[in-house]
C-alpha cells in the first residue's frame, strides 16, 4: 500500500475500489487486519519474537535480552506525569529495590535514594548518577524532567561494576532526549497549578480552654503528688498560678485566679479576647508553573535537540520557592563514515528562598506548629484589652514573647516568632550551573574508540540574614552572612570496542578504556553585625565584628577498565568486567582497588524444547557475581591528621582537628544476583523476579574513642553487613485494542539486613547509636532502648528492667521500675521494612486517558519523636496532644497513659522508650493523571501534529498509621518535628506539538 499526500495537503491511500480490508504490518510488530473505512486509527501490537526493547547500560546500550545483569527502567512518559523540581522523585514506587525517601518537602530538595538495602554503617549510601554516558556530581535539580528520555536503575554487579567503586550503591543512568531523523519537530508544555501541605500536622490541642484545663490539671498533681500538699490546696495553688506560670498569657476577660476554678473547669463567663491559629499564619497555599519547549530533528548524519524550560514552584510557606531557568541544547553529527562527533551545552539558573529546618530552633515554623498551645498569639496583644498593639507607624507588632513592658514571658520559644522570621529574615541560595560534554567516535571495521569529556560546573551565591527589628538578634542589629560555593568537576574517559560476529553465531564485544574524575570544591564566607537600614542585607550595610574565611577540597580518582561480552546464537550469554580505582580518600599504600564481576544468562524460549509452548513468549534465566568498593567516608583526607590555625594572642597556633588513619582502606562488596525475566501470554503478563544477596565487608565508620585522647572519634573499616531479598516486577495487560487498553503494574521488595562482623572488642557488647544498637545478628537499625511498662496504681509511668542477682547478673526475670534511670535497655525490633515498592494502572479509552501510581511500605517501627513531645503532659507551656484526653485520672484508670504532671521526669513519658514506636506502614497515592488527546483529523486542519489536555495531582493521599507521622522522611524509621512536610501538588496543563 502507498501513501501519497492530496493537494490539500492530505493524507490519504491509494487502493483498488473492490477492496473492503486493509492489512497493516511494520517490523517488530503483529501484522493486522481492519476494514476500510474513511478514518482509520489503528493500534498494532509488539512482537517480542521480533523486537527487543534496547535499555542503556554501564557505557552503552543492550538489549534487554542479552542483558545478564539487573535493571529497572522508568521512561519518559512516567517521568513526565510529575510534578516535581527534582527527577529523584520520580523513582518512588516506579522500581523494584529502590527505596525513595523524601526527607523535606522543600520545592526543589533532593529525595534520598537507596538500592537493594543498607549498604553501609556510615559511609555514602548514595547511588552513582550517571547522565548520557558521564558520572554527573550536580544538583540532580538542575536537570529538568521533561527533557528526559528515561532513568535506568542498575542493581547488581554484573550491571555496574565496571563503574567500579562509585557503584558500589547502585547506578542510576539518566539518558536525555535527542533529535531524530524526519522533519523538525516542536512541542510546547505548559502546567499551572498549586502546591498545599500535604501531610496534617499532629492531632494537637486548638482549644485556649482545653489547654489550661490540662496545664492546671499538671500544676494540681505536681503540688498534690510532687510538693505534698492537700487536694484541695493543689487545686488553689493551680487556679491562682495558672496564668503566671503560663508567661501572664490570659485569653480571656476574667482576672487570672478565676480562668480556671478549682474543680478544673474553664469559667463559664469567660470570653475570649483574642485567639489566633498559627497555621493560618504560616501555611497557605503556593502557586506552581511550568513551560518548557524544545525543537528536535535531523537526518541521516545529523541530529540536534534544542529545549528552554521555566519553572517557579512556590511552596506552602511564605518566602520558600524554587525559580529555575534551563537551556539544553544536544548535537550528533555523522561527519564520515568512521567519524561522528557530538556534544551536550546546558546552562540552569536556579534562585530559591527556603525555610530553616532544625528542629532545636525556636524560630523553626514545622516545631512550632506542633508546639505552640493555642493560648500563644502571633500578634502582641494589650493584656487588658486584648487588642493588637500597633508600633509608631500604624504596624501591627509580632508577639516574641519576650516583651517585659506588657508582662509577657512566653515560655515556648522566647524570642522567637517564625511568622515574622519567615516574612524579615532572608535565606536564599543562587546558582549559576554549565553541564557540558563533547565526545568523538571513530570506527575501523570492528574497532571503535570514543573520546568523552565532560564538565560540570556550580556556582552559588547565598545569603543569610537575621533582622534586627524582632527577636533574638535585635540588640546585635540584626545579622547577616554571605557565601559562595564553586564546585568543578571534571571527568574523561577513553574507550576502545571491538565487536565482531564469528560464523553467524558466535558475537564477541570486548571494551577497555581509562577514566580519571577531578572533584574541587571551593566555599568562602563572610558575616557582620549591626546594621544601618533593615532592608539592606549585604556587608557593607554592617559595622560590627566582621569575620570570613574560605577553603577548598579535592578528591581525585583514576581508574582502568574493561569487559567482555559473548553470546552463542541469541540463547547463551556471558559477560565479564575488571576495574582498577585509585582514590585520593586513601593513603598511597592502599590507594587501589580492584573489583571485578562476571555474569551468564540462558534464553530458555529461544531453546527447540519451547517451541510447543505457546504460552511462554520469552523467559530468560540470569545469574551474576561481582565485587565493588565504597570509599565515601566523611573527610578531605582521612587517612591523616588535621589541624586548624587558630589566633593565639595576635599569633600563629595549631589545634588539634581530626585523628586521620593512614590504614584504613576500602570498603567492600560481593553482590550475587539470580532470576527470571519473563513474557507470557503474547505479552500479556510480563516482569523479572530476582534474588540478591550483598555482603559487605571492611565497613567504613567512624569509630568513637573517649575523649582524653584529644579527639572523640577516628575513621576505620571495622565490621561486615549482609543484605538479601527478594524483588517481584510484574505487569498486566488485560486490554489491549483499538478503542479500549487497561494496563495494571506492580512490584515489591523483600530485603533482611544483618551485622555480621564488629570489631573484637565490640563483638559482646556492641555499638550503641542513638536509640540503635549496632549488634552482630541484629539489623542496622535495630531499636535498643527502654521498654514501656505501662502505669502503676497512681498513673506513674513504669519501665521495665532486669532482676539481679547478688553478683549483679541478670537473672533472667523482669520488674517495673517508675525510675527512668533504673530501667533496662532491650532490643525492640527494627526500622527495616518487610516489603516496599509501588503499584499502578493505565486506562486509555480513544482519546481519553487516565493513570494513577502509588508506593507503599509494609512493617518496620517508627520512633515518633514529635508523638513523643506532645505527650510529654510535663512540660510547661507546649502543646499537648488529643490522645491526652485519655490520661490517668483517679476517676479513670483503664489506660495505659499516664497522669499529667507538669515538671515531673518520670511521668515525662516522652523519655525515650518502646511506647513511641509506631507501625511505619503507608500507602502513598503518588500520581493521579487525568488526559484527554484530541483527534488527528481535526489537528491536521490546524497543522497541529497532537494536543493532549491534561489535569494532574502528585502526593495526593498518604495513609500511615497516625496523622502527622511520615514515614517517608526517614530510613531510620524516625519522626521530625522539623522538616518541611511534603506538598502536595495540582495542575492542569497541555501538551502540543507541530
């Protein structure tokens, strides 16, 4: 059949008159049958017999099937549904074995990625991201995701080792779009929308009467129980002091002794002066924009892609936002038939406005929106009146709650008002980014060389300031740094390829090549005090104690490479590969690191035997074995000892600053890896199961020493972990024609991590790490702490601990103890999940279409600190929690939560113990897209080549087991009261193109 254009500009098909059907085929594709009509849309299935789907890999591509290591592929389309600043999001749930967490929600921060497990004690757990061939060491947020083609998650050693030791916690391949041969082709997206908070904060008091009743509650039993007072004098103590003990905080328009009577009731003729909701303040809703255009094209010998993105993603926080401006342009050009040359320009200008995120400070909003009892006004307000006082200009005044004049003293963060912070105070970080590569390949017969240079270069201006108007810098004038960061890294490699065909069945690829990568990192800054006008924040505006100082840090790394590939008539595979890594970490007598792998796969459909069976469309048996290196410890050079100059009376002096280890050496791994990648059913079920297992050895730590030495801790390799599970991928297609496709997908992972191996005198006891206990036989993330017990008869909080014998050795047996102090540690279990990953589906009905994606996490303990703050029901002046309404009372003991006592430590329930784990199981409903693509034949009248409209929504419900807890912004399993809470995201956007 042939296609011929009309002279409108049509298409249309030249066919007899007599005929009724038309058979439609293409390479790699089912051939089909349909009869004619005036308008045809037709659907056309794969041929897996025919076609293999082709996935990048370590230094080239592959075919799947020829493929013996493991991979995961998320492609553009997946990418693309999301809203994000940062492509790392976009592997939550999409891969078996990856493990995404999403720390702050920051527009713009990066997720936390980790592969198949812990993969070390405390050196890096982070992957190698590898972007179109070179190892890239940018902000990942610099890339934007619409100029991606796709990201392939390489697991085990097999897939990449031969990126050696930057590998040794997975490889993640980023490969961007490019031009292709035919007409110039331009697209244009653009998104609006809004980003909201996403996750609730805790389920804490908002009623003013509510919170004095419970602190009058504390005040009573802490005199009644504590002081040793009568009932009744408790009560009138706790009536009469309430307010003063509260900072002189009255809400109500009753005299101070009579907001609460002594039956610890709220007057009844009270009546509010004021009331505000700090949340109202501090979290509204954020616009979210997005455009991006590119233009593609080429011809036989030439490609070239051109795109020009923008992105303004303003947070749910006033003054938090990421602007980002990019420009990618990619260029191939065919210049001989032995030469081809190319290369990648892109230059990011990213500018974003961010929140401070520790959770110790007063000034931090995600803290106080927990803590702050609702008696705390934003504003200052006249105690008599209520009313909010103004300053000299008619301008509403911030409540610090620090002002003496009006008696106050708040007692949650004095000094500190983050509404006022967020809106006077600047954080602000600007990059200027250039990402460049050049490449030339020359090709001899069946030899080939590639030349790769790449450069990546970050430069950032920030700024920190703290007025001088409110709070704690006030009487300082307010305070202000300045910085600057310059990171340069440069990598290059050779390659050399020989790929030849021996008697039609036997392929041989052999590659060697030399790799050498340059990290500098350059930081300099500058601080002063004191300053004239408020609204000019740089040095120059300040008088008072200057102080600067810059530094800079190197890390190099050389490496030799090669491998080997082979395969016997498309059914029997084998590779191999040998790196060689020196790394400037290490002191030049244990510089080098050699690490290897070797892998085989069997095309068990390809075999005669299979012929008969119909079902089968393909089934590959795989299995690989490597070893890989980790030199990511915290240092410049810690295999020797630093000092810092320091000014000693006008003079030179030096100071201890860190004991370095000229020992120490790499950290290693032996992954093994085995399973099935299979397609039955014509494709209509398909997916991998694996099994892997990952011992590492020599585990790069940081080993605490005690401090009469003159330095607290020095680095050392000291003990082997053990990683193994599990991963199941699995898709569905159960419909697939014309009109109507329905596509579901899932996948899990099942991984268990042990401690193997400690140093000598740790194999006993152990290493205790917060409220973990590093322990051979336990996970790395094994809770080691006190065991609640519950309450005893007068709402005591009780801890177990061990009974003794007269030697001082546990018997075996336990008693409750109310005396924190006197409990005894014990093993709770671990933050390591049983099973994670992600599941999905796909309709698409003629034009319309619809997807949602979610991830989830079964079992693992949380450690809910911020749960644990709101229950403390001892500390003057915080918030407390709903669940407080079920405490110990003389007229309620059937509970487990015991009796409110302000300033009693053993009632201080939130002491950390087993009554703060909490289920850390969710599912997160990451992705719903809802698109609707208009008809080709009434495009083509506007010369249109596609318009879809779309509507999209990301983080859209989160189900965990309490409100406020995320589970998702921690591997350890722990909650914080002080991070950004995730956003979530909806938008209505087009795509077109032409």
């Amino acid at each position: 059949i042939g296609v011929l254009t009309d002279s409108e500009g049509k298409f249309s098909l030249d066919v007899p008159e007599s005929a009724t059907t038309l058979v439609i085929s293409y390479i790699g594709y089912k051939e089909k049958e349909v009869d004619i009509a005036p308008y045809i849309e037709v659907i056309i299935e794969q041929d897996v017999s025919d076609l293999d789907e082709v996935i990048v890999v370590a230094y080239g591509t592959a075919k799947k099937s020829t493929f013996t290591g493991s991979a995961s592929v998320v492609k553009s389309k997946d990418i693309a549904k999301l809203q994000t600043g940062n492509v790392t999001h976009a592997l939550e749930g999409a891969a078996s074995g990856v493990q995404v967490i999403s720390g702050s929600g920051q527009p713009g921060s990066s997720a936390s990625i980790r592969i198949r497990g812990v993969g070390s004690y405390s050196a890096s757990t982070t992957p190698l991201y590898v972007v179109d061939g070179v190892p890239f060491q940018g902000n990942i947020n610099s890339i934007n995701s619409m100029d991606i083609e796709s990201m392939t998650v390489l697991k085990d050693a097999a897939a990449n080792s031969l990126y050696g030791s930057r590998a040794s916690n997975g490889v993640i391949l980023i490969t961007t779009k490019k031009g292709a041969e035919g007409k110039a082709r331009v697209t244009f997206e653009a998104r609006y929308g809004l980003n909201q908070r996403g996750i609730p904060n805790y389920d804490v008091l908002d009623d003013p009467a509510e919170f004095y009743e419970l602190t009058w509650e504390g005040l009573r039993n802490r005199q009644y129980y504590s002081v040793g007072n009568s009932w009744l004098q408790a009560a009138n103590y706790a009536s009469n002091n309430l307010i003063s003990q509260l900072g002189n905080y009255n809400n109500y328009n009753v005299p101070d002794n009579e907001v609460v009577d002594i039956n610890g009731n709220i007057n009844p003729n009270a009546r509010l002066k004021y009331r505000e909701d700090w949340n109202d303040f501090m979290f509204n809703n954020g616009n979210r924009q997005e455009y991006i255009v590119s233009i593609s094209g080429g011809d036989a010998k030439t490609n070239y892609y051109l795109s020009l993105g923008y992105l303004n993603d303003e947070g749910f926080v006033a003054n938090s936002d990421f602007e980002r401006y990019t420009s990618r342009l990619r260029l191939e050009k065919e210049v001989t038939d032995w030469f081809k040359v190319g290369g990648t320009a892109n230059y990011i200008r990213q500018e974003s406005n961010f929140v401070g995120e520790d959770g110790t400070q007063g000034s931090n909003m995600f803290f106080l929106s927990q803590t702050m009892p609702p008696i705390y006004p934003v504003y200052l307000h006249d105690p008599v009146t209520g009313d909010i006082v103004l300053d000299d200009k008619g301008n509403k005044v911030y409540d610090f709650g620090d002002d003496s004049s009006l008696g106050y003293g708040r007692l949650v963060s004095s000094m500190a008002n983050p509404v006022a912070s967020q809106i006077l105070d600047v954080s602000q970080d600007v990059w200027d980014i250039f990402d460049g590569k050049v490449f030339a390949d020359f090709t001899v017969k069946d030899f080939k060389l590639s030349l790769n240079y790449a450069i990546n270069s970050n430069n950032n201006l920030g700024l920190s300031y703290l007025n001088g108007i409110y709070g704690q810098f006030k009487d300082q004038g307010g305070y202000s740094t300045r910085y600057g960061q310059r990171i340069t890294v440069q990598s290059a490699n050779q390659l050399l390829t020989w790929t030849k065909e021996l008697a039609n069945k036997h392929n041989v690829d052999v590659l060697i090549g030399h790799e050498n990568y340059n990290y500098k990192f350059n930081e300099w800054y500058g601080t002063k005090e004191k300053f004239l006008d408020p609204d000019q924040r740089e040095l120059v505006g300040a008088i008072k104690n200057p102080l600067s100082s810059s530094y800079e840090n190197n890390y190099r790394m050389e490496s030799y490479l090669s491998r080997v590939q082979y395969n016997y008539e498309s059914k029997y595979y084998a590779s191999a590969s040998f790196r060689l890594d020196g790394s400037s970490k290490f002191h030049k007598d244990h510089r080098w690191g050699n690490f290897w792998s070797a892998g085989a796969s069997w095309r068990i459909s390809k075999e005669s035997f299979m012929s008969s069976v119909d079902w089968v469309s393909d089934l590959k048996f795989k299995a690989s074995y490597g070893t890989q290196g980790n030199d990511q410890i915290s240092g410049v050079l810690p295999w020797a000892d630093q000092y810092r100059i320091v000014n000693n009376s006008d003079n030179i002096s030096l100071l201890f600053d860190y004991k370095g280890n000229p020992e120490i050496t790499w950290e290693s791994s032996q992954t093994f890896n085995t399973g099935f990648d299979y397609s039955f059913l014509d494709r209509k079920l398909y997916g991998a199961i694996e099994y892997f297992h990952k011992n590492t050895t020599d585990m790069l730590y940081s080993r605490p020493v005690p401090s009469s030495g003159g330095y607290t801790s020095y680095p050392d390799n000291i003990g082997d972990m053990v990683n193994q599970g599990v991963e199941l991928e699995i898709t569905g297609v159960l419909v697939h024609n014309n009109d109507f496709e329905w596509n579901i997908s899932f996948n899990g992972t099942w991984f268990t991590n042990e401690i193997t191996k400690l140093p000598p005198e740790r194999m006993e006891d152990g290493i205790t790490d917060g409220v973990y206990k590093l322990m051979v036989g336990k996970s790395r993330y094994e809770y080691f702490t006190r065991e609640y017990a519950g309450i005893d008869v007068n709402g005591q909080a009780q801890w177990y601990k061990d009974v003794l014998d007269d030697n001082g050795n546990p018997t075996g047996e336990r008693e409750t103890t109310t005396t924190y102090s006197a409990a005894t540690d014990y093993f709770q279990g671990s933050a390591i999940p049983d099973l994670y990953g992600g599941f999905g589906t796909y309709l698409k009905y003629k034009g319309f279409d619809f997807s949602l994606q979610a991830s989830y996490q079964l079992g693992g303990k949380g450690y809910d600190n911020a749960y644990a703050l709101t229950m403390a029901g001892s500390d003057l002046g915080f918030n407390m929690h709903k669940d407080l309404r079920n405490r110990w009372t003389p007229t309620h003991t059937d509970t487990d939560i015991p009796r409110i006592q302000m300033g009693n430590a053993n009632t201080s329930t939130n002491s950390r113990s087993s009554r703060w784990f909490v289920d850390a199981s969710y599912i997160n409903i990451r992705n719903i897209t809802l698109g609707y693509e208009l008809p080709k034949r009434l495009l083509n009248k506007i010369y249109l080549e596609s318009l879809r409209i779309y509507v999209v929504a990301d983080n859209v419900a989160l189900f965990s087991k309490r409100q406020g807890y995320d589970p998702r912004t921690s591997w350890s399993g722990s909650s914080s009261y002080g991070l950004y809470p995730v956003a979530r995201t909806f938008s209505i956007g087009f795509n077109l193109a032409f």
